[in-house]
C-alpha cells in the first residue's frame, strides 16, 4: 500500500469515526442540557438524580470520544512515519 492510499484509508475511517460518535456524543449533550434546564426550571417530571446520570453519560461518551479520536491520530502518524 502507497503512502496516498494508506493517507485516505486513515482519513476517511478517522472521519466515519468522528461521524458516529460526535452524532451520539453531541444528543447525550443535548439531553443533559435539557434536563439541566427542566430542573432549574423546577419541572417535577424531571428528577435531580436523572439530570445527574444524564451528564455523566453526556462526559463519558465525550472523554471516549476523544480517546478514540487520539487513537486514531496516533495510528494515523504511526504509519505515516514508516519507512518506505
């Protein structure tokens, strides 16, 4: 494999990646942003503890995010710098 296929390999699985997961880390987000304001909002169909959970889940999924996204970058220079 050439330099330029294994360049485009990486980039476009580093982009599916990126894809997938912004779109599930940024609706956990959103959620934890919702029932934040539904709680200030004094909502009693929204409890403490799920608003609680929810952000949790919101930072899990972004700190995983960018781990995968570290891995990929440090493959993607691993096999850049092989020798030809």
């Amino acid at each position: 494999m050439d330099d330029l296929s294994a360049d485009l390999s990486l980039r476009q699985l580093e982009y599916l990646a990126a894809v997938v997961e912004l779109g599930s880390v940024s609706r956990a987000q959103n959620e934890a942003t919702r029932l934040q304001r539904e709680v200030q909002l004094d909502n009693p169909s929204v409890s403490l503890e799920e608003t609680m959970v929810s952000m949790q889940k919101a930072s899990l999924s972004f700190q995983a995010m960018t781990e995968v996204r570290n891995r990929l970058v440090e493959a993607y220079q691993q096999v850049m710098n092989m020798p030809i």
